[in-house]
C-alpha cells in the first residue's frame, strides 16, 4: 500500500502520532515546492481527483484543487446542494457515476456525520473527508498541527484553547484529537450550552471561563460561531456571545505576548474575533490558507504512493 | 387428523408448566396435554426430542407497511415471515398509509391477513389521522376487530388528548400503546445522546425524551385509571419509573424489543443507518436496566417493532436512512441467546414476555397452552444455532443489526390453529 497504510483518509482518530507528524513533514516539503515560481509537481499526472461538496464551501474545495492541480492531476468538481440529494440520486450512486468516469480521488464535504465512512465502505476509489457534520474535519486538523509545528517545532508541552461552539464544530473535534496525540495539553472553552460534558471522554480540560483561560495558553484557536446557533437558544445573543467570548484588544493584552493566533475560518469579524486582533503579526490565519495547500497536496501525494522524503533539518523530535 | 407432538419439553408460562409431555392437536384445538399419549396410524406424529413446545408465541408490535408501502412488505408477506420466525399472531402497527383510523381499513387488515398463515390483531390509531387531535371512533374500530390503539410513531403530545384516550377507551377495556417521545426534547436526534453522539458528531436523543413522556402517560392513567402500555421501552430510566407506576397500583405495562436488551450505542459507528431506529439504542447502563426490569416484571413483554425498509432507503447516509429494523427472525434466537443463556432467564420467565403477558394486555385468548384452548404451537430447539444472513433471512427486508451472528434458538415448528404453518426446511 502507500506509507499511511489506507486508502481514505477519514477521520483523525484513525491516525498514528507517526503518521501525523509524516504528513506534516511531507506538507514542508511540498510548501516549498507551491513557494516556488514553477508550482507543479507530476505526482499525480494522470490521475484524477473529484471534488463533491454537498454543502458550501469555498477555501476547502479550492484548497484540495489546488493541491491536486499543482501535483498535475485532472481536476473536477461537482457541486451539489443538499436538496437535489433529498429529491434526486443517491450518494452511492452519484459516486459510483463518478468511479465509472475513473475518478481516483473523490474529496467530499457532507453536512451528515459519517458520510465519507459510509461512502467508503460502499466504494474501491480513495475517500478523503473534506469535513463531515460536526464529525470530523482531518485535513483542518493536520493543517493547523502543521502551521503550530511549523511555529514552535513541536506540540509537545503546549497549551491550546479551542474556544467557540465545541458542540457543534467538526474542527474542534479533529483538532483536538490531533493535538492530543501529538502532546499538547488542550483546553476547550464556551458557553455550557455549545459545550457538552461528554467532551471529557477526550481527556481535555473545560472551561466556560475565556477571561481566566487565556493568560496561560500558547495557541488560541477561535471557531467561527455560526450565528443560526441563537435562534436554537443555544446563547441569547450575539451581542452575549462576543461579550464572554469575542477575542479582543482588550482580551488580547491578557495573552502570552509569543501566543498564536488561529482560526479555521471563514471569520466573522467582529463577532468572535476583533479586526485587530485577525490582522496581528501574531494571528497567523493567513498563514493557514496556505499550510492548507501544502497539507492536502501531502495528503496525496501518501496516499497515490508516495514515499517519505528524507530531510535532515526536518526531524520533529 | 390429529397431530400429536411427542417428547418435547412442554413449557407454558400461564400455568407454570415445565415438562416432559406430549401434546395432541385437533380440529384446530388442543386436545390434551399429558404423558405418553397414546396415537394410532392417521395421526400426524412431531417427535419433538430435545425441543421446546410453546404456546404459539405473540409479537405484539409489527408493521407490515400495507396499506401503502407494499414494495416494502405485505400484510400477507409479514405473516409468512412472522409464522417461520414462530410467532402465531402479530399485532399491527397503524401507521400505514392512510392510517388506520376507520372500521373499513381494520377489516381490510383482517381480510388479508385471512389469506396468510397466522393471527393478525390490528391496532388502530388513536387519534383521527394520527394527527393527535380528536380521538377516533374507537367503539366502531373494536367492532371491527382492534384490539388496541396507538399512534405509534408519532407520540400523542397533547395531553389533554391523551387524557381523553384514555378515559374513553377504559369502556373497551383495550389498552392505549404509548409511544413515549417527547420530540422537541428529541430534537431531531439520530442516536443515543452520549460519549457516542458526541464523539461522532450526530446529534443525540436524550433519553429524558422517552422518560417524561412515560411519567406523564403514567400520571395520566392515574388520573384516569385508564390502561397505558409502553411501546418499545429503552432506558434504564424508564425502567424506573415504570416499575414505581406499578409499585403505585397504575394500571401500567410496557415492552421492551431484543435489540434493547442486546445492543448498546458502541454498534453506531461500524453499523450506520442498520442501528439506526426510535427509540435509538442507549448505553450498557440502559441495556443492563433493560435486562433487571424484565427479570423483575417491570417490562411484561418482548416486542420486535419489526421495521422493515427498503436497501435504498437504508442504504444511505445515517442522517437521511429511515428509522428501525426488522426483528421478527432474530426475536427468538435472540431471547435464547442473551436471557437464558447469558443471563439466566428461565423458559417460563423469558417466554411469558411473548405469550400470556401481552395476550393479557391485548384481551387475546391465546398465548396459554391448555386443553380446548386454540391449537397454536411453537417448537423451538433451544441448542440449534442460526447464522443471521441473506440465506437465514426470509424478509424482503435485510435491515439488521445482527448480521453475521450466530445466535441458539431455531424455530422447528409452528402451528397455527391447529395447521402446521411452518417446519423447518
């Protein structure tokens, strides 16, 4: 097989510290390679990668394609609304249409839970979960371990706040997963409403307390609150919910001055990230985009086969 | 002609009886029940050596999806399913399309059912519609052969309905099956709420849904001194507050279905929309509480909810797939296996749950073994294993969480009124 061992990458539970930190050694190489002036690679010549994305999405699909461009394959994508699924063909169908046309690489984003893992039991082609329901989001995860060791070198020893609505976030899940693996302490942070106890199952500390939380965390990683949350009286307001949890100026003075600033986007400026603090030398949101590219066209480049590089300055301890 | 069954283990839950007898058939009675019958060249002669023979068994929640969805099964095709799987009389479920709300759809159930092999006892709904407004014309459905009504499925929310429910239908003396789901608590739930609902992202159905609908039900019937069954009881909770409705002396009873006292929410992740159905499967803590409150009679009786859906609507993402599973054909093999073998149910205990219990709750005058009583018989070997597959699986339906088990308990016979509707191939 290839040097994951798998055919699909779904889900970061079923990842290896080792293979985590492969992944993410092979993403340095590859952003150098997307850094450079002449962006292609041949890794995957020939082979052609299905972007399906049932809900919308704009950074993540484009992020995949371009990945899969810059490693020469064909590229194609095929929108699709939640709708025209209830009424129309079915996911297996649809894919296996796909597979009939030789698609090798199918990424789909799917707003139900466990549909990529259900997909990939029904299919031979390569299943990689763009992002499932409030499941699983991998390649976010691996980017975002990326883009920490690519700042400190390690996760080993640091503190991460994951703050925002837990409950329902896909990135919160993965990220928290990978972090853990990797030696991080993690901290997640909300309102009770958006943070269930069940969390603890993870081994992480919880807090409804941002204010108390931030002086002693190295990595604050901000989630988008998706405001529809209110109308389920999940919080009262978002005038509330940025009072308590909205990264501000003021809130910012209170961090490590070192402290790296994340979020997944897209942002909602304002809400639960100031303007200041989205678009300060230590927020490096920016920097993720393109950690994203890297990342995904790793994530490829392993699973069409591709053998580790040997890098000498590229040992994580 | 008579058929006599030798040597088989006769256990009647009514009676208590538990012994080596044989028991002689006819004219769609049972003739006599004693030792070392005597039989002569016409009769028909089952040697029954190491098996069981049981009063025919009852499953008292089905859905046979006619009318309306008879791609997916037949009033006609659940009975075949039902007698091979041992049961001698189902009681269906209303939420058919339409619904069945008027004398004219009961006697359409009991035509059918009159081509197929077994007894079909309709349950008919509730609620005009089952829309959970005005009761239906419920003296007219008893005429014409309800023996119960539910709007199984859609839980009654109003209360003051359900108040009325239950006071009208104390005249017929037919109990009132609950299907206890508050669903604003519910919330559009896909599981279990839990460590499981939470790691995988689906969103959960607490089980308080279940619970404060069965302890309002049961408030209501003290009120009213009405009869409330439970339909499908799954948590430990529930359990609970059942059992102290009883301890109180209100006329309350309730079922439980096999797959509650043998699956837990762990099987979500690996099965999908196949451990898909409402209520969902809970936690060990709740499987546990499950198995204690049929041991002590808390839960009367052991009902599939036998769900058939089509593979198209199964096969999909979780979210999208339809609730509930099929259960007749696992129902027995799964009693043997999980409550005698594993947890030391006796035959009497764990058989009554499916014979006298629910044909006392449901005014039938079957599920007892006695001489001149009706001719419906079940012979289970209890030491023959099944594997659960395509080739064990007679229903048009595959959708099961218990593929690819291998479970004791294997139907040999069943008879009903007094014809043998089923022997093993």
């Amino acid at each position: 097989m290839n040097a994951l061992n798998r055919k699909d990458l779904l889900d970061i539970k079923s990842l290896s510290p080792e293979e985590i930190l492969l992944i993410c050694d092979t993403a340095k190489y590859f952003k150098d390679v997307f850094t450079r002036d002449v962006k292609t690679v041949p890794v995957l010549r020939g082979k052609t990668v299905c972007t399906l994305f049932y809900e919308p999405s704009t950074r993540t699909r484009l992020s995949f394609e371009l990945a899969a461009k810059m490693l020469s394959a064909n590229t194609i994508n095929v929108p699709v609304t939640t709708s025209s699924v209830v009424k129309g063909e079915s996911l297996i169908d649809t894919v296996r249409t796909l597979e009939a046309m030789k698609a090798d690489y199918i990424v789909m984003r799917h707003a139900a839970s466990l549909a990529p893992h259900f997909l990939s039991k029904n299919i031979d082609g390569s299943v990689i979960n763009g992002g499932d329901g409030f499941h699983a989001h991998p390649t976010q995860a691996l980017l975002d371990t990326y883009s920490i060791i690519e700042k400190r070198g390690t996760l080993k020893g640091l503190h991460i706040g994951i703050i925002g609505d837990i409950k329902h976030s896909r990135v919160a899940r993965s990220d928290l997963l990978a972090f853990k693996k990797l030696g991080a302490k993690v901290t997640l942070c909300g309102p009770s409403t958006l943070l269930p106890d069940e969390f603890e199952q993870y081994g992480v500390d919880m807090t409804y307390d941002f204010d108390e939380l931030l002086p002693d965390l190295d990595v604050v990683n901000m989630l988008r609150i998706q405001r529809e949350r209110q109308q389920g009286s999940l919080f009262p307001s978002i005038r509330e919910y940025n009072l308590l949890y909205c990264l501000t100026e003021e809130r910012f003075a209170k961090c490590k001055s070192d402290v790296i600033i994340m979020h997944p986007g897209p942002m909602n400026r304002g809400i639960e990230i100031d303007d200041a603090i989205a678009d300060h030398p230590n927020s490096i949101i920016n920097e993720q985009v393109t950690n994203g590219v890297a990342v995904r066209m790793a994530v490829f480049y392993l699973l069409a086969g591709g053998t580790p590089f040997k890098d000498e300055e590229n040992q994580e301890a | 002609m008579r058929i006599v069954i030798k040597n088989g283990r006769v256990i009647d839950p009514a009676s208590g009886t538990d012994d080596r007898l044989d028991v002689v058939l006819s004219g769609g009675r049972v003739e006599a029940i004693d030792r070392n019958i005597k039989t002569s060249a016409e009769d028909e002669i089952i040697d029954a050596e190491g098996s069981l023979v049981l009063p025919g068994l009852i499953d008292m929640h089905v859905h046979f999806r006619e009318p309306g969805r008879e791609d997916v099964e037949t009033i006609l095709g659940g009975s075949m399913v039902a007698a091979k799987s041992g049961f001698t009389s189902v009681c269906t479920m209303p939420n058919t399309t339409p619904v069945i709300d008027n004398q004219a759809l009961v006697r359409f159930i009991i035509m059918e059912a009159a081509k197929g092999p077994i007894n079909v006892f309709p349950a008919a709904n509730i609620t005009k519609g089952g829309k959970g407004a005005e009761i239906s014309e419920m003296g007219e459905l008893i005429k014409g052969g309800a023996v119960a009504f539910t709007d199984d499925g859609m839980p009654v929310t109003s209360s003051i309905t359900m108040r009325r429910a239950l006071e009208y239908s104390r005249m017929f003396g037919a109990p009132i099956l609950s299907h206890a789901e508050d669903k604003s608590l519910a919330d559009e739930g896909l599981m279990n709420e839990g460590l499981n609902s939470i790691r995988l992202g689906l969103k959960g159905i607490p089980r308080e849904a279940e619970e404060v609908m069965i302890a309002r039900d049961i408030l209501l019937a003290r009120l009213t001194k009405g009869k409330v069954h439970f339909c499908h009881v799954s948590s430990e909770g529930s359990v609970e507050i059942i059992r102290r409705g009883k301890n109180d002396k209100i006329n309350v009873t309730c079922e439980t279905a096999p797959h509650y006292f043998s699956l837990t929410d762990d099987e979500v992740e690996e099965l999908m929309s196949m451990a898909k159905m409402n209520p969902p499967l809970r936690t060990e803590n709740d499987r546990r509480g499950i198995i204690e409150g049929l041991r002590d009679g808390t839960i009367d009786v052991i009902a599939t909810d036998h769900a058939p859906h089509s593979p198209n609507e199964k096969m999909q993402e979780m979210e999208y797939a339809p609730f509930g599973i099929i259960g007749l054909e696992t129902s027995v093999p799964l009693i043997i296996t999980e409550l005698v073998r594993k947890n030391n149910f006796s035959y009497l205990q764990a058989f009554a749950k499916v014979t006298c219990n629910p044909a006392g709750i449901l005014n039938l005058d079957r599920g007892v073994l006695k001489s001149g009583g009706h001719a419906d018989i079940t012979i289970v070997n209890p030491e023959r294993k099944i594997k659960v597959d395509e080739q064990f699986l007679m229903s048009k339906c595959k959708n099961t969480p218990f593929t690819g088990r291998e479970l004791f308990g294997s139907i040999e016979y069943t008879i009903c009124n007094g014809k043998i509707v089923y022997r093993r191939g």
